[in-house]
C-alpha cells in the first residue's frame, strides 16, 4: 500500500490489522519484528484475539475494507490484488468525499518506529557456505544488499548499494530489494531478488551483477513459463542447483520453477498454484508458499512453509512430491515424533541437506531441528524454543525466527534474521556462537 499511502499522504488512512494464524504471531514483539523487516509506516493493530476480525466479517488473509470519513464500511476486497486499479476508486472517493466537506487532512501525529540502532546486518534472511572456496554468502536481506565473508566472518565484499531497488552493473552501482535465496556455481552466485522478483546472476571474478529472469513487476494472472527475462516472477524466497538447472522456491505463486541457465527458459516445474498441501505427480500437486529448498544431489527437499511442512520431490519428468512431516495449513505447533501425524513444525523458512540428514530452521519455534527424510523422524537439535539472543550448549542457546541455514567446514551456519545476526553451531558438539562480522 506504500504507494498509495505516499500519492494520497493528506486523503488516505492506512490501518494494518494482524489477525494472526501461527500461535508465534500472537506476540506483540513478533509482529513489532515484522513490522520493522518490512519497513512500514502505517500503524499496525495487533488484533490477537480475533476482535477486529468478527467485528468486521472477515473470512479470508489478506482482506481489504473501505471505510468512509464517518466510519462507515463503503467496500471490501478479499485476496492479494494490484495497487494500480485501486487508484482511480481513491481518486473518486477523494473527489466525492471533498464535495461533502467531510474530509478531514488534518495529519496524525504519528512516526514509524526504527531499530535503536545501527546493526551489521538487519533481518538476514538466507546464508550460503561454500567450504571449498572457504567462502560464506549472506544475504542481508534489510539491507538489500549480499556480504561476502570468510568462514570466519570477515568480510571481503559488499555486494549492491545499499538501496532498494533493480540494477545492474559494479557490486557499488547494483541494486536489490530485500534479497533471500542463494545458490554457487563457481564463480557465479544466483540471488532470489524477493521483492523485485527476478532472478540475479553475481560474477565473482569481474565484480558484476546482471538479471537473469523477472520483469521487475509482480506475476498477477497466468502462471507460465518462458523467456527468461520477459516472464514477471512471484516472491522468488530460495534457490538450489541440481543437474544445471537453478530450481526456485516461487513462495507467491505457492510452486517449485525451474530455470535453464543454458537456454534461458524458466517455467513452473512443481505445484498448480493453488495453496495446498496435495501429494502426487509434481505437475498436479499443491504447494504452501515455499520458502526453502535444498538438495541431496538427486532429490530436492522443499520447506513448505504455510503448511509448516517439509516435502520430497522427485525432479525428473515423472516425477513426484511427497509429504514428509506436515499435515495441512492450519495443523502447526512445536511436537517431536516420527511422520505426518507425530511432527509439529510451525511455519519453517530454511532447510538444509548434510550426510544424509535435513536440518530445518523451525521459524516460528525458534528452533533448528534434525529431520530423517527416510523415515521422517524429527527432533529438536538448537535452541531452547523461547525467542532471544543466547549463545551456548544446543538446548540452552537461543534464536529469534532463524530463517537461513548452510552447512561448512563442521559448522551449521544460521541465519538468525530478527537478532540481526549470523550464528554458527558446531556439528560435533552442538555449541552456538554468534559469529562477529568484521570490515563491514
């Protein structure tokens, strides 16, 4: 809504209400996290209990109601939709609410809240290890920018302006906006430009940053494929390479894309696009807003966030998706067990595959868990559940909605988005540390 808020900054009022699904989401301080990682200046109504949305009939995520001048409800929009047709409907309202004299410009005193201060990395999304190269990529997703560091946390290179925006060229000139999923070819780094929705190609070795597939505009109607960079893409949240294709967790279209660096073709691949958690052959199946996506070297495994599910998916013509652990959009909690109907994961954003395990990050518990994709058994690896920043043994340490996860070097690298940090856990012993960022 931002552009309407600042085109009708003397005319239009808008009011967030958060009418929460996840349990984690009930917390003021959580949404206060949100609200900050998504950088709006609206005033936003933690509605935990469901208030606002009996008192106005709300049936559906996300609803947008009208509300006139005297606090009458005059329309209402359910679903995602386009900003660009609601401009000529505020245009008339303005003109027929002006002609009334009950238009009030008068401006609220009201000021967006801002981290205190200053932080190396602000809501780092997804973080890429390469032990060969001894080499981690950051995503700092606040920021709208990549870090490249040593494992040890040193950085090396700041990759993009700083700004938010769509542009190419120098890492100092390139611009992203709010960048999450990496995936490392040689000297090539393929960004998940999220809110640009496109695709970034980074050149390691000439310092260059160059589009590979979106228009820059968000896919609103047909979900098809084809060139590259006339296709517009949906919230691209995380990327992995198999067989030299570059495969995208589309979480806004709720698919799996694939992409042909070679021919330069991306189509859907997984998933119709309908938000649901449906087993079966990969073209027919339904998916939950996937946000994570890592692979084994034959099979891709998929965080299906919405759905706090973990799915299995066969990539080859053929094949298929199966559901690990997650039984649908609304079963979510925090329970360890063996199967669908024994594990409870509560909106999971990062996945990882290492020696034959998955290691997910458990979003909205706090929590790093270790996942047999074999025979589904889930157990809680890091963190103690409760939200914070604490270093320490595996059960005692500490996360606040870790999104991001890498494996390098004898180490589970985490990224820890609402602390603003980069956690490191030791494989053999389980210990967390924060990792300290120098040259940034």
């Amino acid at each position: 809504m931002r552009k309407l808020e600042r085109k009708w900054s003397r005319e239009l009022v808008v009011v967030g209400v958060h009418s929460p699904k996840f349990s984690s989401e009930r917390e003021t301080e959580a949404l206060r996290a949100a609200v900050l990682r998504l950088d709006l200046s609206h005033p936003v109504v933690n509605d935990r209990d469901f208030r606002v949305w009996q008192s106005y009939a709300v049936r559906a995520w996300p609803t947008l109601m009208f509300i006139d001048p005297e606090g009458k409800v005059i329309g209402r929009h359910e679903g995602e939709f386009a900003l660009e047709p609601f401009d000529g409907l505020i245009s008339q309202m303005v003109e027929e609410f002006d002609a009334a004299g009950v238009l009030d410009r008068r401006p609220l005193a009201l000021e967006p809240e801002r981290l205190a201060a200053p932080t190396p990395l602000r809501f780092p999304g997804k973080v890429l290890a390469d032990e060969a190269g001894g080499r981690l990529f950051i995503s700092d997703t606040g920021h709208h920018r990549i870090l490249r560091a040593d494992l040890d946390g040193k950085v090396e290179a700041v990759i993009g302006r700083g700004d938010a925006g769509l542009g190419d060229g120098s890492f100092a000139d390139a611009a992203f906006h709010a960048p999450q999923g990496l995936a490392l070819d040689g000297d090539t780094l393929y960004v998940a430009d999220t809110e640009n929705h496109a695709l970034r190609a980074v050149d390691l070795a000439r310092s260059r940053v160059a589009t590979l597939a979106g228009t820059g505009s968000q896919l609103m109607g047909p979900r098809v494929g084809g060139p590259a960079r006339a296709t517009p893409l949906s919230s691209p949240w995380d990327l992995t390479l198999l067989g030299g294709v570059l495969y995208v967790a589309m979480a806004g279209t709720h698919q799996l894309w694939a992409f042909s660096p070679e021919s330069g073709v991306i189509a859907p691949h997984t998933g119709t696009g309908r938000e649901a958690l449906e087993d079966g052959p990969r073209e027919a199946a339904a998916m939950n807003q996937p946000s994570g996506l890592t692979t084994d070297g034959r099979l891709l495994y998929v965080a299906d966030s919405e759905a706090s599910a973990i799915r299995v998916i066969e990539p080859g013509p053929g094949g298929t998706i199966r559901t690990i652990v997650g039984e649908g959009l609304f079963e979510f909690g925090d329970r360890d067990g063996t199967g669908p109907a024994n594990v409870r994961l509560q909106h999971p954003l990062g996945v990882v595959w290492h020696a034959g395990v998955l290691f997910v990050a458990d979003t909205y518990n706090h929590k790093i868990k270790r996942l047999d994709p074999r025979v589904g058994e889930c157990r809680a690896y890091l963190g103690s559940g409760e939200p914070g920043h604490a270093d320490g043994a595996a059960g005692v340490a500490r996360f606040s909605e870790p999104s991001g996860l890498s494996v390098a070097a004898g180490r589970l690298f985490i990224a820890d988005t609402n602390n603003h940090a980069l956690r490191a856990a030791s494989l053999a012993t389980g210990e967390v540390r924060t990792l300290a960022l120098s040259g940034v």
